[in-house]
C-alpha cells in the first residue's frame, strides 16, 4: 500500500448512536488479536466495499469512513495488505499488544481523522 493509500472501515450501526460515529468503530477487540480489519481503498471503492460488506458477507454496516494509511503511520500504528479468499481487498491496521486504554487513544485519533473525511458511503 502507499503511504496515501485510503483504508476503508465500515460501521456498525451500533457504533453511530445518535448519527454520531464512536471511536469503538476503529477499536480492535479481544478477538480481532489487536488486528482492525479495513478495506485497502487501491482495490475497492468505498461503495464497492460497501455493497461486499452487507451483501456477500451479509453483515451490518452504517457506512464507509476513511483513513490513509500515512495517517495510521503517523500515529505509530502500521497497517498492510491481507488478502483473504472472500475478501482479495482486506487490509489491517495492526495495534500490537497495545493494552485497552492505549487501543482506545489510538481508536480516538484514527475516528479524528475519518470525521475530517466525513462519511464515504452511502
């Protein structure tokens, strides 16, 4: 990926309560082994990784934001491809061994900068 490279992030709808995006929307949970699953946005548009999300994987999505792959850099994040079968255009950032309390710091910056986006789609 390049350094402005756009990741892809879908929403859950329980993660804009009141139509306002949470930063749980960019926190890894316990099962996601510090890994945030995104779409690399040089594959798929937002849209595209949108109508894969909800409709091939049937799983819940509000909508698209964004996030360049300089700007999880420059938090002191990385993130990289992660081709999967079902999913050629997956891509993580990956949050290491990051304890919850710092997750969350990095998971309010990350929404920062996908508010200055706005919403990608729809």
């Amino acid at each position: 990926m390049k350094a402005d490279s756009l990741l892809l992030r879908q929403v859950h709808p329980n993660f804009f309560p009141d139509e306002q995006l949470s930063s749980q929307a960019f926190f890894p949970f316990q099962k996601d082994q510090g890994k945030l699953s995104v779409y690399d946005g040089d594959i798929v548009t937002a849209e595209q990784s949108f109508l894969h999300y909800t409709k091939d994987l049937q799983c819940n999505s509000i909508g698209v934001w964004g996030i360049t792959n300089i700007e999880v850099v420059t938090i002191g994040l990385t993130s990289r491809s992660d081709s999967l079968p079902l999913s050629p255009a997956h891509a993580l950032v990956d949050f290491g061994t990051l304890s919850d309390k710092e997750c969350r710091k990095f998971a309010k910056k990350l929404k920062a900068f996908a508010l200055l986006r706005g919403r990608l789609y729809p």
